[in-house]
C-alpha cells in the first residue's frame, strides 16, 4: 500500500497532455509553519491585492495543497489573498498520532492565527470541501464564506455504501497502528520543501511527485475516518455565504449527493461544471472559471453582509483579512 494505486499513476502521467491543464514552470513558493500544540505544515502565502479578502483552500483526498489547486493560483491570487496548505498525513502536512476530520477543521484556525487572518472565505474540494463544512460549523465566527466544490455532505446513505464503509472501517481500525508507522517512515524520506519550479516538459513529473508525497497506508486511514462523515443533522444551521460547484460527470461523488447539499443550505448558489471528480487539475479549463464564479458570488454577498452591518452600526469594517 506504500505505492500509489497504478491507475491513479498512469492518470497523472497523462494529465499535463489533457486540455485545459495550465503550461506554467513553476508555483509559488512556501514555508513549513509550525502550529503550537498541533505540528508543522507546509503553507503557501499569496498577498492578492491589497484589501482583498482572504481564501483559504482545502485540498482533495490523495492530493497536496498544490496538486489540488496550482491551475487555478494565479487566476485566485488577482482577486485574493491565497493560503494553500498540506493537510494531516497529506504531503508535507502535520503527522499526528491519528487522521481525524475534527483535527483538520481546527487546523484551518491554527493556520489563520499563524498568519494574522480574522475572517475567511474558504473553498475546499472533495475531502476539502468536507473539512471546509466542519469548519464552519466549529467556528463560525471565523469563516465569512464558503465555496464547496465536487462535495459530500455525508457518505453512508445506500445499503452498499454503509457495507463497503463498515468493512474499510474495520479493516483500517485492525492495520492503524502499522500503517501509521509505515506512514510516518514514508513521511520522514521526504525533502523538507517540495518543488515549485521544474524544466520545461517536466510538469508530469512535478505532478507525480507531489502525488507520491502521500503515503498510500495514511490514506487508508484517511478514507476510513471521512467515511464516517455526515452532516446532515446541522447543515441548515450554516449562515455564512454559500457556493456550491457541482460537478456533474463526477463518478466518486454522486451528482445528487451534492444538490442535496446545495438545497439543504440556506441561500446556497448552485455552479455547474460538466466534468468529473479530478476537473480541478484533468480539466480545469472548464474548472477554473466555474470556481472563480463561485468565488466571487461569495465574495459579493460577503461584502453585502459586511457593509449591512456596517451602516447598521454592529459589524466589522472590511480589513482585508476575511
């Protein structure tokens, strides 16, 4: 389980030929951050424009911060602020004794304290969009949007899905504490900074390196514990302004599944995208500007919100941290 799954790395030597994946040499550059009683990360920090509110970006499941979001950067970064970082047991991400979606949602405030960010807007994709949810229902007070694209809002509805998440469950329970130190050896060969510049024709490679930078035993763990997601119970409870990116080739993610969350949150905006679960990088010439829309209806509304609250004497004045 060391090795990454054969057609996942057939996939992603193809992907620099698949329209729509952005001919660019190179993604700026972080730095490791450590997180008081939490552990270290890899975080990349774009300015954006000077007032502009702050995006933070949750990546998919197998993925690092850059492979999920680095074709859609540079296109983010001329209307926000753009924080991008490696998840627990993805990456460069912190290394705990157990994965659990509880740890990442409180990691995205630890990562906001360490860089002086009040209020964000937040977007996630796949299992981002899932910690993105947790978030904001842990900390409202600290997300001022969201955007969730290709995401569940639970995973365990039909008769097969509760048998296939019983039985992975129980298999990860019985390997957890071999496939974490497996985990933690595989994490420990890595280098400390990963690339962010590569030769012309080199961006497969840079791709599959940063795909083999997650152990495929964390993983284990990982769909094992997101598995056990739902939130069905407090979804409606969520208040902050809401766009949903729908993809509607998706084979991992039931189209459904994601309408149902869409409706389910109040004032939800709905954006469509005819492409399947890996379109944030396979085809992100349809991806990126649908995730842009959806950006910026949040964004819209989240200064609406902000300047009702302005005039009506209780709000917060923008400061660009949110």
């Amino acid at each position: 389980m060391t090795n990454p799954d054969p057609d996942a790395v057939v996939a992603m030597r193809r992907f620099s030929r698949r329209s729509g994946v952005p001919d660019i040499a190179q993604v700026p550059g972080g730095r490791l951050i450590d997180l008081p009683g939490r552990g270290r990360t890899y975080v990349v920090d774009i300015p954006g424009p000077e007032g502009a509110p702050t995006l933070i970006l949750l990546h998919a499941t197998a993925c690092t911060g850059y492979l999920t979001w680095f074709p859609a950067l540079d296109a983010l970064a001329e209307r926000y602020r753009v924080i991008v970082f490696d998840q627990r047991w993805h990456g460069r991400g912190i290394r705990s004794a157990r994965f659990s979606v509880l740890d990442c949602a409180d990691d995205v405030v630890a990562i906001a304290d360490a860089l002086g960010v009040k209020r964000a807007i937040l977007a996630g994709y796949s299992l981002g969009g899932v910690v993105a949810l947790l978030a904001a229902h842990r900390h409202p007070d600290r997300m001022s949007g969201l955007v969730l694209c290709a995401t569940p809002y639970r995973f365990q509805e039909k008769l097969r899905e509760r048998a296939f998440h019983l039985t992975f469950g129980a298999l990860a329970a019985a390997i957890g504490p071999y496939s974490y130190r497996r985990a933690e050896e595989h994490a420990g060969q890595l280098s400390d900074m990963p690339e962010h510049t590569w030769a012309p024709g080199q961006l497969n490679r840079w791709a599959l390196n940063e795909f083999r930078s997650n152990s495929g035993w964390a993983m284990t763990q990982v769909i094992a514990e997101v598995g056990r997601f739902d939130s069905t119970a407090w979804l409606s409870t969520l208040t902050m302004p809401t766009a949903v990116v729908i993809t509607t080739r998706d084979r991992a993610i039931p189209v459904y599944r994601q309408l149902e969350m869409a409706t389910m949150i109040p004032g939800a905006s709905i954006h469509l995208v005819k492409a399947g679960h890996a379109s944030c990088v396979l085809e992100a010439d349809r991806f990126v500007p649908v995730l842009l829309e959806a950006c910026a209806a949040v964004a819209t509304r989240r200064a609406k919100t902000s300047n009702a609250a302005l005039f009506g004497g209780d709000g917060e004045q923008g400061s660009g941290v949110g």
